[in-house]
C-alpha cells in the first residue's frame, strides 16, 4: 500500500482554511484520491476532549506554555488514532491546523521558548511532518470580520486582543522561510474561487 500525503492548511482566524480544505477535498476525491479530512486541536476522540479545554473559556485560562503541551497531548492521540493509520492505509489526510499552529499561537504569539515547542514537536511529531503546509496570507482584521458573527464558545483565542493577532499574522507570514520545504504561502485575499485556484496550482505543482 503506497502510503498517502499529508497536507495541512494553517493561518489565523478567518484566513479561508476550513473552507478552502473543503474544497481542496473535493478536487482531489473528483481525481479519485480517498481523503481524510480532520482538524486541530481535536481530530479523534481524545483530542476533541482536550480541544474543548484549550478553546473555551477565559484568555487566560491557560498559560500559553501549559496550552503548548495540551496542544501536542492533543496531536499525539490525533497523529496515533486518525492521521497514521489514515496515511498508512493510503488515504490523503487535508488537516484544518496542525503543529505550525503552535509554533505561531504559543510560541511567535504567546511568547513560548521555540526550542520548548521544537523538542515538543520532535518528541511527539518526529518525521511524520506534513508533505505540505499551505499558509493562508491575509490581513489579520479582514480575516477577523470575515470570521466575525461566528465566534460563539469557541472564542478563546479570538479574545486575546488585537495585538496577539498581529503576532499571529507576522509569525505565519514567516513560516515558508523558516520552512521553505514544506511551506507555501497563499494569498488569501478575493474570492473564495480566486483562492482555490492557487491553492490547486501549488498542490498539483508539489504532489502531483
Ligand atoms: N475568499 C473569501 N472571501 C470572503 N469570505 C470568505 C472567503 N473564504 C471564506 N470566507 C468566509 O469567511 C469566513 C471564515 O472562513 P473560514 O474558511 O471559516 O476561515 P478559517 O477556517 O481560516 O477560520 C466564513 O464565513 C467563510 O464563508
Ligand atoms: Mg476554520
């Protein structure tokens, strides 16, 4: 069985992920691909009970050090449960955030050691890195009006205030050259159809 790709999508709030994973699924299942969609924090049973700690309640529930490590707790039973035996059994795997979430909300963000999340990720990720890593690009106040009515009780993050999600956008639009191998940046910015279509040119370019 040749084993699958990985492919995660991250970015701030409103960035366009959830939907452009959505589509981005649907292209590949229309080239006859079998995929796996799934989402950080959460993805299997366990980490959906974690992620319901870290996304609720106040901005300051949680040290950003302490919400690393339920983070990677999350993506251990995630990785073990949902995305191994997914790729191991062939599917594709379209993962809605993945560990760059935590090197940017908890580290470049919240102001954790990057060494601390880098043995996290070594430690719990290893060489099961992604195949590709889209990073959606847009202002952070256009994504947070587009993300705007749907707040709700999962608006933990959303609350820590404007100048964290300006971290957030600076600490993204540094990721392709911090990892120029396995990330791209997308321009997020026109309609949703202008944005798949660079979504489709980078993973047809990368995965073939
Ligand atoms: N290219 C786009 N232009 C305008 N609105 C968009 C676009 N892409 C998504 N949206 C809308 O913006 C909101 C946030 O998009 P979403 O895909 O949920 O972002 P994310 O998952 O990155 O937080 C949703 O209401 C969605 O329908
Ligand atoms: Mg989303």
């Amino acid at each position: 069985m040749t084993r699958g790709r990985f492919i995660t999508l991250e970015g701030g709030e409103g960035a366009g992920k959830s939907t452009q994973a959505a589509r981005l699924i649907a292209a590949l299942e229309a080239a006859g691909r079998r995929v796996v969609r799934t989402r950080e924090p959460g993805g299997s049973p366990g980490a959906e009970d974690i992620r319901a700690l870290v996304v609720r309640g106040e901005a300051a529930r949680w040290s950003p050090r302490t919400e690393a490590l339920l983070m990677f707790a999350a993506r251990s039973d995630h990785l073990e449960r949902t995305i191994r035996p997914a790729l191991e059994d062939g599917a594709w795997v379209v993962c809605d955030r993945f560990a760059d979430s935590s090197r940017i909300y908890q580290g470049v963000a919240g102001g954790v050691d990057p060494a601390f999340i880098e043995a996290l990720d070594a430690a719990v990720v290893g060489a099961e890195q992604p195949d590709l890593t889209l990073v959606f690009d847009l202002p952070p106040d256009v994504g947070l009006s587009r993300a705007g009515a749907r707040a709700g009780e999962e608006a933990r993050f959303e609350s820590k205030g404007d100048g964290f999600h300006e971290r957030l956008a600076a600490g993204f639009r540094d990721l392709p050259r911090r990892f120029p191998d396995r990330c791209v940046a997308i321009d997020a910015s026109g309609d949703a159809d202008a944005v798949f279509s660079r979504v489709w040119a980078v993973v047809t370019e990368r995965l073939g």
